[in-house]
C-alpha cells in the first residue's frame, strides 16, 4: 500500500522551476533518501509532501 504518491508534479517560485514532472510512491516500510545536487528540488519535494506547499499538477 502506497503511503506517499506524487504524479506529474510541479513547483516553480516565482520564473524559477523548482520541480517538473516527479513522480514518486513509497509503499508502507520502505526507508527512503533523497540525493542530488544543491537546487535539485529535494526539500520542496519534502515540504510538498509534508503538506507545508501547494503544488501544481501538470498532465
């Protein structure tokens, strides 16, 4: 069972795109880390899933 799933999101702030496209689901248990360059978008993914930002869904 799916505890997060993100399909086709975005966030931009302001010209600037923050994240385009994610696609994420975590199942119940599974231990997740999220790696990438500074400015790649980890902690506005994690607000976004904590709730803490509205996000834009783009078919």
């Amino acid at each position: 069972m799916a505890i997060v799933e993100l399909s086709d999101v975005a966030k931009s702030f302001g010209s600037t795109r923050a994240l385009r496209g994610v696609n994420l689901t975590i199942e119940e248990g599974e231990i997740v880390g999220l790696i990438g360059p500074n400015g790649a978008g980890k902690t506005t993914t994690l607000h976004i899933i904590h709730g803490l930002l509205n996000l834009i869904m783009v078919k």
